[in-house]
C-alpha cells in the first residue's frame, strides 16, 4: 500500500507530463489506493490541488536555491521539490521534519542516486531561510501564467487584480442547489444536519457546506439536491423560464442549468438541451433521471451552425458558451497550466450567441454566460453583439468576482428580444 505523499507523486506525475486532468488523476488514484484513510485521502487531494495551484510559485523558489535549471531538473526531482516545499510554505500543520523526510524517502525510491542529497539540501535550506516573493510580480506571488497576469493587470488594475488572483486560490464551499422538485432548503439543510453535514442556508436558497463525498450520498443519489455554485445557479434565475413554455440551453452538459430550468418550470414544457460530444448527452440524461425531471430531450448537436430548424422557436434560449474558464480557478487550479486560444474562443462564442438569437422568439429572451472573468469574452462580446443585433435589449449584467461576491468567477447577461 502506498501512502498520501507517494500517491501525490503519481497523481502529480499524470497531471504534468501526460495532460491528466488534476480531478481524474485525484479519482483514478483515489481508486488505487482505496485502503487510505479519510485523513489520509484528505491530506492526498490537498497535496495534488496544492502543488497545481502554486506551481509557478513553487517552480520560482526552486530556482532560487537550484544551481541546475529548473528546465532542466528530472520529472520526479522536481515534482518531489515542489511537494516538500509546498508542505513547508503552505502547510502549517505538517512538521518540517516530516516534510523534509519524507520527500528524501521519494527520492530514494524514485530518482536516480545522489538525488536525495540535493532534495534534502535544498528543501533544509527553504525551511531555515523561506522565500519571499517579490511583491512587483504577481504571477510568481500568486502562481499564475504571465499571459493571465498581464491580461487581469490590463482589464482591472494592479490592485483588483491581486485581490482576485489571490481569491482564485483560495478553495471554495460546496454549494448545493435543492431540487425543488422534490424538497426545499430548509428541508434540505435539515436532511443534511441529520446525517453530519454542517451547512447554512443563503439568501438565494442555496446550501453552503465544507465538503463532502457528494458522489456516494444517499440524499445526492436520491435526487434532493444538485451541487451548484451562485454564479452559475443565477443564469437558470435571470433566464426565468415559465411553466409550458419552449426553452433551448445551446451549450448543456452535464446538465447542471439545464435542469435547474426544468426545476424553475416545475418540468413542464419542452427544454432540448444540446451538446457537440454525443458522449455528454448521458451525462445530461443520467442528471436528468437523478432528478425526476421528464422534460429535458437532449440531443447532439453543433451550437456553434446554424440550425434552420429551431429558427424562432423558442421562447427563451440559454447560450453557456465554452470560454476560458478563468473564474473557475479555485476549482479546477489545473487551467492555471494550460495554454488559452482565445482568439479561437471568441470566435466560437460569437457563432453560438448569434445562433441563439436567431433561435428566439418575438419578445422572447436570451441569456448569456460564461464562468470566466475575461471581459473579451463577457462585457465586449456582449456589447460587440448589441451593435449587430438592434432587435436585442440588455435587462440584466453581471460579473461575479471571487473575492468580492464570495463565489465563482462568472459571468451572465439576459437580453430581450423587441
């Protein structure tokens, strides 16, 4: 049986040198090592999204004390490097001894011989002197890509983009939306009390809690509650679907919005969800029947071609279009690692919300959202769209920001149809 450390190492290896999804390397080696304890398994998913979030950082104290270029270290000398500096930077709890100990074990098992002194001395040497970053360099302060730095430093100023780059790597509550088809928050709020989940109520209705193994609870399973966060549970809201009425979500799976319009409609009328993956299409359905919820028909297809079928049909049409996901950070830290093609995001986008639109009925409605806080992508899309589009109103617009509405980076915009 391996342990928390060497579980992260493997988990850690798959996210940076074989593209892994920092979620599917934590479930796939979660799988694997099955016989870990619940602190364990806590302390393993803590040391994974740890060393994802700070990673640039982490690389950054490396080159301070490294002679050999970061570059140009070995995939486990640097992995392992950045696991014990994480440990002793960000991890009040864990003993330095441990932290330093641990770390020569790993290289002893996986890196070739004499590596193991140069860890021990390196991760000694952090622990007596630290590491200060310099306050001028955002990106190295709060480990983000100079492309995201630059781009958050341009749309909002040096201040506001610290205080939300720092709030991006901060990890966020569980939010739980109730089906209301079948319950309410207080009952809700009440069912989770009795099984051990401490929780509290918003004012939206939603549940806030700390986290919790939603996948195997029985109330989850059993269709009480979908999880959420207040961003993207206020797109479904400012959509504002009615009872028998005609709705198009362009761009649905899993499914979160789609039946959080079903629930909205007390699952009458016809929603048709789409999405290009055949593949998601289960997902949609299988959130779909979790739920109780009969009105959803989803189907693949293209948002971003037009489809001369669904010209003004609907009464209301959602348009949750693909982006960069820069307001999901605290979610899922491994965006920080990959390269955005945003040009070709932006054209896409604009494919969608002009195919929405044409989609809309007379007085109608359309809501546009994204869960990142790129105004390219969000507040000039929208204002690009308007100058085209003359028989389209703005009636609502806002941008969530982490560190200001304490929820995901997000983005939603109703316009009405004249």
């Amino acid at each position: 049986m391996i342990g928390a450390r060497e579980a992260a190492l493997l988990a850690l290896n798959d996210i940076f040198y074989n593209g892994t999804y920092s979620n599917l390397a934590v479930k796939d080696m979660m799988k694997k090592c099955h016989r870990m304890d619940k602190t364990e398994k806590s302390f393993f998913t803590n040391l994974v999204y740890g060393v994802v979030s700070y990673h640039y950082s982490l690389e950054y104290v490396i080159s301070q004390y490294s002679k050999i270029k970061v570059k140009k270290l070995a995939r486990y000398v640097k992995i392992i490097l950045e696991m014990g500096i994480y440990q002793l930077m960000y991890l009040d709890k864990v003993p330095t001894s441990a932290a330093v100990n641990e770390s020569v074990k790993l290289a002893k098992k996986y890196c070739k011989s004499g590596s193991d002194k140069f860890i021990n001395a390196i991760l000694r040497a952090v622990s007596r002197e630290g590491c200060v970053f310099p306050d001028d360099n955002l990106a190295v302060k709060y480990s983000f890509s100079n492309e995201m730095t630059e781009l958050f430093t341009e749309q909002f100023g040096y201040e506001f983009a610290q205080q939300l780059m720092q709030a991006l790597n901060i990890p966020p509550v569980v939010t739980l939306r109730p089906n209301t088809l079948k319950t309410d928050a207080d009952e809700l709020s009440s069912l989770l009390s009795d099984i051990g989940i401490d929780n509290k109520k918003t004012e939206q209705g939603l549940i806030e809690t700390d986290g919790f193994d939603v996948a195997d609870n029985k109330l989850y399973l059993d269709g009480f509650f979908t999880p959420q966060d207040r961003g993207a549970y206020t797109a479904s809201v400012v959509l504002a679907p009615q009872s028998g009425e005609t709705v198009i979500d362009m761009c649905s799976a899993p499914g979160g919005k789609t039946t959080h319009i079903a629930e909205l409609m007390g699952d009458k009328g016809n929603i048709l969800a789409f999405d290009i993956h055949p593949h998601k299409i289960k997902l949609i359905e299988a959130s779909a029947k979790r739920l109780g919820i009969s009105s959803i028909e989803a189907d693949v297809m293209d948002a971003s071609i037009p489809n001369d079928k669904f010209l003004k049909s609907a009464d209301r049409v959602l348009c949750d279009v693909p982006c960069s996901g820069w307001g999901i950070i605290r979610r899922k830290p491994d965006i920080k690692l990959s390269h955005t093609a945003l040009d070709e995001l932006y054209t896409i986008q604009k494919k969608i919300l002009n195919n929405g639109a044409n989609y809309v009925k007379q007085g109608g409605c359309l809501v546009y959202s994204t869960c990142t806080v790129n105004k390219k992508e969000n507040e000039e899309r929208i204002s690009d769209f308007l100058k085209e589009h003359k028989d389209f109103v703005k009636k609502y617009e806002k941008t969530f920001y982490p560190h200001i509405d304490g929820c995901d980076g997000f983005y939603v915009c109703r316009l009405d149809k004249k």
